[in-house]
C-alpha cells in the first residue's frame, strides 16, 4: 500500500474487474478489457504479489491450532 492513506496500487482497476464478474448476466469480453487493463497496471507498477488486510499477518505466523 502507498503511504499517506491513498488507494492501494491498482486498486480501481482490481475493483472494477471484481465489480464485472459479479454482475449478471455476465459481460465476458468487457471483463476481459478489464482483466488486461489489471495486468497492465500491474506490470507499469511492478506488483509482485496482492494481500487482503490482516492475511500477511496470519500467512507469517505458525499455526497453533491442532488437528
């Protein structure tokens, strides 16, 4: 995320792809359009991997649950 309480990278282009595949009836090819326009931000903005909030936190500590 950017500093200063701005959007996270390439946020409007991951909502609005997440806002197309819920609507019905489904719109493939303009999900597609969004899809790429993703990807492209991604490249342009070097993103490497995406994260909700709180699941860094959990995927870095051990489990103390048991089986």
């Amino acid at each position: 995320m950017e500093e200063g309480g701005a959007k996270p990278v390439c946020a409007e282009e991951a909502l609005h792809l997440l806002n197309c595949v819920t609507q019905s009836p489904f719109d493939e090819p303009k999900c597609l359009r969004l899809l790429h326009s993703l990807r492209d931000c991604v490249l342009a903005k070097k993103v490497k991997k995406f994260s909700l909030a709180g699941q860094e936190q959990q995927e870095t500590k051990p489990s103390t649950k048991k089986a």
